[in-house]
C-alpha cells in the first residue's frame, strides 16, 4: 500500500472548483479551484484532503512522507485520450521524406509487417519496447492513457495487442490504460476490399474484443480508409455487442463522417481537422472531440478544428497526442498543450482543462475513481507538480519535461529534479 503524503506547493488547480460543471470555453484558474499555498494529504491510493496548507496540516498523521514543491503548480494527472504505442519499429525514412517534398516511401504497413514480427514474443515485445515508452509518457506526468490496438490487423493479432493492453492496465510504474479496439485502422494486405476485410472483423473480432479488455471500438473514416457507410455498419456493430463507440475522422480531408457518428452517439469523435462551423455545433452537443495538435504541426495539415465554435456553445476539446510513428511520434502532453494553445488558440486554463477534465469525459475516466480532477474523498491520488512560477505558463513551455513529481495512487513514480 502506498504511504501517505503531505505535498506543499505554490499553488493548486484541482479542476473541480466551486461549480463542479464548469465548462471549458473561457474557463479560468480561479473557476478550476485554484488554491494558493495548498496542500494535499493521501492515504493509500486516495486524497484524504485537500485545501489551504494550514488547515491540511493539523490533519497530518506523524508517519506521513512531506514532499516540498512550493516551487510548483500541482495539477491533476494529465490524460491521453488518443494514443497508438503499440507498434514496433520506427518511420524516420517517411519523416525525412516528407521533408525532402518527397512521398513517404514507408507508410503504415512498414508498421504492420514490424509489429507482427514483433507479437511472435508479446512479452518481449512489451518489455523491450511498449513498457519504456509507457514510462516515459508516466514520467512526463501521464497518469492515464487510452491505447489503441491496430498495428497487426489480423484478429489473433489485435487480440494479442487487447491482451498485452488488459495484462499492463494497472501497473505501477505505467499510466492507467483504457482500451480500445482499432481493428479497422486499414485494409490489410490479404484482403481485397475494405468490405471484405470488415466482414471478417464484424464476424470474428467485434464478438470477442469485449472478453480481450477493450472497452472501445475505433475506426479511421477518411477517403482512402474507410468509407462513412463503412463506418457506420461496423460502429452499429461494436454498440451491438456492448462496447463504446470512437472514430478518427476527418483528420486529412473532409468526409462526411462526423454528421454519421453524431447520429450514433459516439462517446469521442477524434482529430476532426476539416469540421466545418456549421457541422460543429452539432457535434459540441452530443460528443467530446479530441483534438490531436501535434499531428497537425507534425503533418502540417491545412486545417484544424473549429475549436472557439465548439467552446463557445458549452462543448469541450479534449488534447490527445496521437502518439504513433508515422504521424506523430510525440507522446508529451505538455508539447500537445503548447500545440494546443498555439494552434486551436486555447487559453492556458481551457489547455489544461482540455488535458485533463475533457480528456477525463471523453474516455470515462472520470468515473473511475475521479480521475482528471482532484477532490477529498474517493479520490485517486493522482496528480503531477510542475516547475513553473504561474498556472499561466502551461502550454507556454514545451519540449521538455517540467514535471518535477509525478503521483499515481498515491505513490511517487516520477522525480525529475
């Protein structure tokens, strides 16, 4: 069990505050619950309290661990709400083209063929490959991660990339994994069609993907991928056999795809770079978009979401990084932050909410155990102190790490300086 800890810091975002349905366009710190000179105390894997450093020190039991960063802003642990690290291999080759004006000589069945190598030995394959990278992203302060399968697109080999999820869902030393089935992130190369290749997943893997841990079912509706009819008979589907519905969509060009899944209730509908306005206000009130900035500067991609539409209408933008090879090898969500201001003209204060409160909604996390915000009570002790003098200056920074102490249920897991 985890000791317990009394943490000091400058300040406090818990992102709860007075109202706890506080949205996210115009959101400011002080409407997130900022505390100045806070503390927070954990027992196990909770927070017992959390407030003024004043009144949570009378509560201090005598073994407690003090750990000083009244240099820092503590903030919730950051959520990745897209993510693809199961792969093996990388795309420099693609990248260096790309910059030479050049076609990617590549491309994602390089992946592919790589990671099915790779799943001969699945427990070698996670700890000599996909465990560092899962470190490195807790490190960064990444206490939750959503994971997509997709990189075997065979059914035994999607279900391997399931098992390895379901079998690291709680390590200690990772962030905590949700899991989502992305069988239908391409057409294979033993298939013919697009249709041919979703028979066989409507047929053999929807059915089983629940029983491998996935809590989610994903699939790429672009031109060139699949289609929006595609789409919407395998998302029918995956609801029909219980899991929860996300989809890429619109990330390279505009394909309809986004009006569809607002119909069907998605849970996330991601990237969503060629959404128009109008298409926008639709999709603020039914769904969370997870936008993935760093794709959009990696790919230079013409276009992104209309985010201050969504905001100004009550939705939310969750910040993701899309970590994979080809597209975008970040996995850094202090980078996506700045990518996020920087590009969807996010505020400081709405970056942060997007890393972590909307991020929260869009994978269900803030139903376990509260993750995304920091509360006293059924809390989980998860939360991260970074280096900075003013809450203002998340996002402004980026490139490296400035977290100096990670928390995972109430356990240090990072310290950086």
């Amino acid at each position: 069990m985890a000791e317990s800890l009394f943490v000091r810091a400058r300040e406090i975002i818990p992102c709860m505050g007075r109202n706890s349905d506080v949205t996210q366009g115009g959101v400011t710190f002080d409407e997130l619950g900022l505390i100045r000179n806070g503390a927070i105390l954990t027992e196990g894997d909770r927070i017992v309290a959390l407030g003024p450093e004043k009144d949570i020190a009378r509560k201090v039991p005598p073994d407690a661990v003090e750990l000083d960063v009244r240099d820092c802003v503590v903030v919730p642990g950051f959520i990745d709400a897209h993510s693809h690290p199961l792969f093996a291999g990388d795309r420099e080759a693609d990248f260096d083209a790309r910059i030479r004006g050049e076609s990617p000589p590549q491309g994602m069945l390089h992946t592919v063929r790589l990671t099915r190598e790779a799943l001969r030995d699945p427990a070698e394959f996670y700890e000599a490959i996909v465990g560092p990278r899962l470190r490195m992203m807790l490190a960064h302060g990444t206490t939750a991660l959503e994971v997509k399968t997709g990189y075997a697109l065979t059914v035994d080999g999607e279900m391997a990339l399931l098992d390895l999820i379901a079998a690291h869902r709680n390590d200690p030393d990772t962030p905590r994994l949700v899991s989502t089935f992305l069988g239908a992130h391409m057409v294979p190369p033993e298939f013919d069609s697009a249709d041919h290749y979703l028979d066989v997943l409507v047929a053999d893997a929807l059915p089983e993907v629940r029983g491998h841990g996935a809590a989610y079912a994903d699939i790429f509706c672009e031109p060139g991928f699949f289609t929006v009819e595609q789409s919407r008979r395998y998302l029918i589907e995956a609801k029909r056999h219980g899991l929860l519905a996300r989809i890429h969509v619109d990330e390279m060009s505009p394909g309809g795809g986004a009006v569809m899944a607002a119909s069907l209730g998605v849970e996330a509908m991601d990237h969503c770079n060629f959404l128009s306005p109008a298409q926008a206000l639709d999709v603020a009130h039914s769904t969370i978009v997870v936008s993935c900035p760093a794709t959009i500067a990696f790919l230079e991609i013409p276009k992104r979401p209309p985010a201050r539409e969504i905001l100004d209408v009550g939705g939310a933008i969750a910040l993701a990084s899309d970590f994979n090879p080809g597209t975008s090898p970040c996995f850094n969500l202090q980078t996506v932050a700045y990518y996020g201001r920087k590009l969807l003209g996010l505020t400081a204060a709405e970056a942060l909410y997007g890393v972590t409160r909307a991020a929260a909604r869009s994978t269900h996390a803030s139903s376990q155990g509260g993750l995304g915000a920091l509360w006293a009570g059924d809390c989980f002790a998860d939360f991260v102190a970074l280096e900075m003098d003013d809450p203002r200056e998340f996002g402004w920074y980026f490139g490296g790490n400035m977290a100096k102490l990670v928390v995972k249920g109430g356990a240090v897991v990072g310290v950086t300086r």
